[in-house]
C-alpha cells in the first residue's frame, strides 16, 4: 500500500491543528488589519503636493515589495531588539505580514483612486470642500469597488503565507504540524490535514469577498 493512514493518530492531532488554526486565522486577521489601515495611509501619502514625501514612500513601497516577506519577519524579530524594540513572535509576525502587504495593497488603492473619473475632482474642487471631505466622502467611496478583487486575492495570500511565522516560532499550522512530526516520525496526516485547512478556509474566504463586493456595489449604485 502507498499511504499507511492511520486514523487514530489523525483523531488525535486534529484538535491540536484545529487550535493552531485559530493561532493562524488571528495572524492573518491582525496582519489584514494593519495592512488595510497603512496601505491606504501610504497610498494617500503619495498622492500630497510633497514631493519629496511622495518620493520616500514610493521608494518604502518598492522596497518592501522587492524584499521577501521572511526577510522582513525574521528582520523585525532579531534585528529590532538591537535598536531596542523587543517584540513577541506573534507581534513581530503580525507586523512583518501588514507591514508586507500595505505595500501591496497601497497600489490596489491607488489603482482604485486613479478609476475615479476626473470629474468627479473637478466638482469637487468647484464646491470647495476640503481636501478631508473630498477623499471621505467622494473619491474613496467610489474607488473601493475597483479596490475590491485585489483585497480580496491578498486576504488569502496572507492566509497562505502564515505559515512563513513558523520560523520565529509562531504556533500556527505548519508550525504545529511540524511540531507534530518530529514527535512521532509521522509527517502524512499532519501535513495532509493541514493543507485541507487550509483550503477550507481560504475557499469561503474568497467566497465572502466577492459577496461583499457585491453588496458594497449595489449600495453604492455601481454595478
């Protein structure tokens, strides 16, 4: 027989992989937080008549677009205790992952606030509102369905890419089920499993997003 599966060890690691994917999802949860909040700072922050501003950004969002994502963890990890940041594993990885992915999504935000027609700037400009007012209430509301489908694609990157924390030492799924093998020289069910969770939850995951690109569209009236 090519695979020896064993049930029984299967019923026996599956609550400690179930935890750990809870481990994961909160990862990848706080990760997207960050990297929602600061992509659209770092997409604003190029769009200012600073030119040197925007200049220091564009040049932070190439950086860290250009730099892998394991460096970046294992950087803010060991290097930031030597200028005196100390940081845990998981605060360190939730930082590297939304610190990483604000970089890419800065560009979806900025691709979504370029969609917007040049019109709509110029009325706002001939009613004077402010500049706050102007992204709040009228540029931003129009481009986040443009936005949409590239939040979506890096929500389920960041999904994939956990398992990049297990190096520091983060608990999540791969993490776990290497832990897994290494005690019982038993490496099928554990990664096997794994990958299952993992497509479990990133099918329903794209699912939703599209969903709720759908409901964010029909209340904003653009189909």
């Amino acid at each position: 027989m090519m695979f020896d599966w064993r049930w029984d060890f299967t019923w026996e690691i599956l609550p400690r992989l179930i935890s750990a994917t809870a481990n994961t999802l909160l990862a990848a949860g706080a990760g997207y937080g960050i990297a929602i909040v600061l992509g659209l700072v770092l997409a604003l922050s190029q769009r200012t008549p600073y030119r040197l501003l925007t200049l220091v950004v564009r040049e932070f969002v190439e950086f860290i677009r250009s730099t892998p994502l394991v460096l970046q963890i294992f950087f803010v990890f060991f290097v930031g205790p030597q200028i005196g940041i100390r940081l845990s594993p998981w605060t360190s990885g939730m930082i590297a992952i939304g610190l990483h992915y604000s970089a890419y999504l800065s560009e979806v935000y900025r691709g979504g606030l370029n969609s917007v027609p040049v019109g709509q700037w110029e009325a706002c400009s001939a009613l004077s509102l402010s500049t706050r007012k102007t992204y709040w209430r009228i540029i931003i509301p129009q481009a986040l369905p443009a936005c949409f489908a590239g939040m979506g694609n890096y929500l389920v990157g960041i999904l994939k890419d956990t398992p990049m924390l297990s190096v520091i030492g983060v608990a999540e799924l791969m993490h776990t089920a290497n832990a897994i093998g290494s005690e019982s020289y038993r490496f099928l069910e554990p990664y096997t499993l794994v990958g299952i969770i993992f497509l479990l939850v990133s099918l329903p995951t794209a699912g939703l997003v599209r969903i709720s690109e759908m409901w964010v569209r029909r209340k904003l009236g653009v189909y």
